[in-house]
C-alpha cells in the first residue's frame, strides 16, 4: 500500500490525468446517481482528496459471475474513445483502491492468502469496505461452501461486522440467489439474513450485478462518506432501483401501441417490437439497466447493450427471490 501516493488526487496526477478528466468522470457518475449538476464539483473534490479504501472481497457460492462483470467495468481497449481520459479514470480508480483480499485474482494463495485476510483484519479494523459475492449456506452449520477450512458462515459472520460497510454484491449475496431458490438445499441465504442486523449494508443485485453502479456507490461512498439513499425495506439505491425497466425501455413505444412480438425471430421481433407477451418482466423490474447498459460501451458510462435492446425480455433478475418469483421466465407477467 505505501508505495502508492496517499490521495486519489495524487495517484491522478502522477498517472498525467488531467483535471478536466477528473471532471468528465465526476459529471458521469453524477448522471448514473441522479444527482443535480452542483454535485459534480462536490464528487470531483472529494474524489481528488479521497484517502485508499482497504476493500475485502469475499466470494462464497458464486459463479463468479460479479467478479467478472466488476473487471468489466471499463475495459482498456476502450480507454481510449471512452471520452473519459486515457487511460480511463475508472480503471484507475480500481486500481487505486486497495484490493486487500479476492480470492479469484489475488496474487498469494494457500496460507499466504488467509494471511492477507487476518493483516486486514487486523490492521484496517473498522476502515475497510467488505463487498460479497455469492450467497452463504447455512444448513449442516454451513458445511457446504468452506474456503481454507472455514464456512462461509463463519467468515461472514466473523468479518462483516470488522467492515466500514458492506456491499451485497449481486442477488447471490442479497438473498441467495440461485442457489437459494426451492427447495434450497444448502439452506442458502444472502448476508443480510446471514449476518442481522448489520448496519451499514448495501444491496447490489443483479445476475450479475452491474459493475457501474458498484463504481457508482463506491465513488459516492469515497466522496460523502455514507451510502446513497436506500430503499428502506430492500436496502438497494434508489438512483439504480427506484425506477421500473418498463418506464424508461426504449421499445415501450410498441408497448403502448399493441404491437408485440409473439414467437421469436417474428416480423415484430425483427422490428425490435416489445417483449412483453414472450415474457418481459420490465413491467414489475426496478433497475437502471436500459441507462447503464452493460459492458463497456462508445460512451461512458453507457454500455454497449441490454438484454431488452439485445431481443430478449427482461427476466426481472434484480428483483428479490426473483428464480422463485419470476419463473418460468416466458410466461407474459
Ligand atoms: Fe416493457 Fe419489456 Fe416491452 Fe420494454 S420490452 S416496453 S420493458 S414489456
Ligand atoms: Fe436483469 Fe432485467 Fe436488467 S434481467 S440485467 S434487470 S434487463
């Protein structure tokens, strides 16, 4: 951690980002956290002074899934018509917080890792910021997710209440997911259930989870030192979930003129009509995703796609118990 300078500001500056990129960046997280445009200065301010943030990541029955989209969040390639700056301020905003423990690309393994575990806990107790990934077994006393010996259960409940806050990331880690849909076998469930009471829990889920809105709350968490506004019952953001998929879709239009799909490969889906009778569940759905996109895009922080733009329905995969809840996927809802 030394050898890297003590504020975001500086790590800029050493890597020849400019103040204007810095501002770029500000005013596209501002656009993703709904906020009003004098919080650009507030965002770019707090970010340029904002001290490393020890962040532990912890994976348990997972897919990998959130791993993969948050190493997704701003590809390289794309730095560079990104309009952001180049390299991309996010990529260097990720490399600037200090990635103490993740089990799929740190680099020591074995006991060298565990160890890297214990020093942050050690060290950082009360300052870092504990992210999940995957949903947590408890049935058998948690017997059937165990890393380096220990359940899943046992970490969770050992290392979450050490954290600053914690981030549920993707529906594994909100309400156990997949694997927590029935008859559940493993007993899974999502750190909410598996650690009450926690205080400073956010939840971020998705199948996966969208990386630019974890860069979104981190940054906003980096900068105000508090999580965005929660919705009070889910504890997910409302600048990502408060607002239904099919009030901002981009084929609603076709919605509201009946002009729907009704087999696939039809001349209605050819014509990018609306998915709602092949089953959309945009209509009961509250995410960002036809805003945000997903995978690095042309223009930050818009991805290059959705699964709605991209001719399937929305299989509703922020929504809680949602394998539960909003099977089967091709029944209209
Ligand atoms: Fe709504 Fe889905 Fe139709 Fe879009 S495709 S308008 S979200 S039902
Ligand atoms: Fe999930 Fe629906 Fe978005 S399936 S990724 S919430 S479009």
């Amino acid at each position: 951690m030394s050898e890297k300078p003590a504020t975001f500001g500086e790590f800029l500056f050493e890597r020849k980002v400019s103040r204007r990129g810095l501002l770029k960046f500000a005013t596209a997280m501002a656009a993703v956290l709904a906020l009003p445009e004098p919080m650009v200065s507030v965002l770019a301010k707090g970010l340029a002074t904002a001290p490393r943030l020890p962040v532990v990541w912890l994976e348990f029955q997972d897919c990998t899934g959130d791993s993969e989209s948050f190493l997704r969040a701003a590809p390289r390639a794309d730095a560079a018509q990104s309009g952001v700056s180049d390299p991309s301020v996010v990529d260097l905003l990720l490399d600037y917080l200090s990635l103490n423990y993740h089990e799929t690309i740190m680099t020591p393994a074995g006991a060298a890792s565990k160890q890297s575990l214990d020093d942050t806990l050690a060290f950082y107790s009360g300052q870092f910021v504990c992210v999940v990934e995957g949903s947590i077994p408890t049935a058998q006393n948690g017997a059937f997710c165990t890393v380096g010996g220990r359940t899943a259960l046992s970490t969770i409940q050992s290392v979450a209440p050490k954290a600053r806050a914690v981030v549920a990331l993707g529906s594994c880690a909100y309400d156990g997911g997949l694997a927590g849909a029935a008859p559940n076998p493993t007993g899974a469930v999502g750190v909410g259930q598996a650690v009450p009471g926690l205080a400073n829990l956010i939840n971020l889920p998705g199948c996966p989870s969208n990386a630019v809105n974890l860069v979104a709350t981190l940054v906003y968490y980096l900068t105000l030192n508090q999580w965005p506004a929660l919705d009070s019952t889910t504890k997910r953001p409302l600048f990502a979930y408060g607002s239904r998929i099919h009030a901002q879709c981009e084929r609603r239009p076709y919605y509201d003129a009946g002009q729907f799909v009704q087999a696939w490969g039809d001349a209605d889906h050819k014509a990018g009509h609306c998915l709602y009778l092949m089953g959309c569940h945009g209509p009961v759905t509250n995410s960002n995703c036809p805003a945000v996109r997903w995978n690095a895009g042309s223009v930050f922080p818009a991805g290059a796609n959705w699964p709605v733009a991209a001719g399937h329905g929305c299989i509703g995969c922020t929504n809680p118990k949602f394998w539960d809840t909003n099977t089967p996927f091709y029944n209209p809802v």
